[in-house]
C-alpha cells in the first residue's frame, strides 16, 4: 500500500491508523518506504507515525545525531505524541537512545534494530568514491544476508546520494558523529520496556553489539533473527512483526485501575 506524505510546518511525514503511537525512525540511508510492511502490519491497531529525518537539510553543525534527536523532540511535541512506541533502525535507533535519554517521561518501550549507539561498521567512511555504481551495489548489498533485497531502485537512490557532494559530506558528518556519540554507560538509564531485534548476520552492527545492549540496557529483551542482516524489518518482515507483536501486546494495554 502507498501512503500519502503529510506535512505540518516543516515536518513530513506518513500517519496512519489509531490507538498508542508507534512511532518508526530510519537510518542513514534508509527512507519512508524501510517500513512499507510494518506500518501496513500495525497501523490496524496503532497510531503508526514515521517522521523523515531530516538528513540533508540541517545546517553542517547540526547535521549531527544529537541534531536529528532535537529534531525527533519537535516532532513529537508538534505531533502532541505521549506515550509513544518508539522504534529505530540503524541511525535511527541511535537517534532514538539520544532522545529517550533526554525525553524518558515521552515513551513506554523503545524497540532497537541494527542500531548504532555502541559500535557500528559504516559505509560513510569510503562514500567519497564516487561515479562507480558496481561500487555503491556491492556495498549496498553488506546491508542485507540476501543480497537480492539490493535491489536496482535501492542502488539508484544510495547512488544518487553518494554523486552529491553536500549529501556525501553529511553522510559522513552524520556517520562521525555516530561513532563519537557512543553511549557506553548510559544505556544504563533506560527504564523502558526494550525490545532488540538483530539479524545474527548484520555485518554493520553484529551480534555482539545486541548482546552489549543487552546487557546494558536494564529492561531488555533479545531475539535474533537468522539468515538476516541489518535491517530486519525489510529482510524478514513477518518475523520481525510477529516478535515485535508479541513485545508491544505485553505493554499497550491500559493500566487497570481496579483496587
């Protein structure tokens, strides 16, 4: 299903459905249609919001995952979100972390998937060679265990970005600061309910990485996926919804009020 992009000020985004927020962040080069599959899966049951990050349109100086994260902060107060399901893959998990960390009283469970924040394994650092579309596929194609899901539409958006020198100089800006902002100990503040979903072949963020979150992050839950890389709800949706499913139905229904 194709969803209508919905603006307010300078904010777009898709919404859909109603109940609890979910609401979905992507990665560095990942875009509104990463979701296609779990938004349609949700949005029966919940408020399913995907925000556009905001990724070429920072200034240099905020063109950072602390800027993305003051960003996700608007968003949600322009949005009147409370309680929200907050999910992220990859950059956007790490996005996530930096929000919850400062906003915890805005979400109920925060699920992670493939997400930097501890260590990760980028592209960004090689993206300045340009022009070589075989380059950019083989590349693309590290992201998943099945290198098929690089498909040509997919190769042709990243090549587009990489042959755009401003983009290419915030994609790297963007890939440095995720790997200053390493959040180490201070995973240890997060209260929330956390779901980790992991490809057991994620060649970015690897399975080590999960089991670091793990241990870090208090009220956590883990569960890989094999013959899977690092973006789960793409590569394996239907296994990605059900264990994300499961998660969110411990933690969505009210709070009985019975004495």
């Amino acid at each position: 299903m194709k969803y209508q992009i919905k603006q307010q000020d300078k904010f777009k985004f898709i919404e859909v459905g109603s109940g609890e927020p979910l609401v979905l962040l992507h990665g560095l080069f990942g875009a509104l249609s990463n979701f296609k599959d779990l938004i349609d899966y949700f949005s029966t049951r919940f408020r399913v919001v995907v925000p556009m990050l905001p990724l070429f349109e920072l200034d240099i100086f905020h063109t950072t995952v602390g800027g993305l994260a003051k960003f996700v902060h608007r968003f949600i107060d322009a949005r009147g979100l409370n309680n929200v399901h907050l999910l992220g893959n990859s950059l956007g998990g790490h996005v996530g972390l930096v929000y919850i960390l400062k906003h915890p009283e805005k979400i109920k469970t925060l699920t992670l998937t493939g997400s930097s924040g501890l260590f990760e394994s980028g592209m960004g650092d090689s993206y300045p060679k340009r022009g070589n579309k075989d380059y950019i596929r083989k590349k693309t194609e590290l992201t998943f265990y099945n290198p098929e899901m690089a498909t040509d539409e997919l190769v042709n958006e990243v090549f587009e970005i990489t042959n755009n020198r401003i983009k290419v100089i915030k994609i790297i800006s963007l890939a440095k600061s995720a790997i200053r902002n390493n959040l180490g100990q201070e995973l240890t503040r997060i209260k929330q309910p956390t779901c980790l979903i992991w490809g057991k072949n994620d060649t970015i963020t690897p399975p080590f990485v999960a089991e670091e979150f793990k241990k870090l992050i208090p009220n956590s839950e883990l569960h890989f996926v094999d013959q899977c890389g690092h973006a789960p709800m793409m590569e394996v949706p239907g296994e990605f919804n059900v264990i994300l499913d499961q998660f969110l139905s411990k933690h969505c229904q009210p709070v009985s009020t019975l004495a």
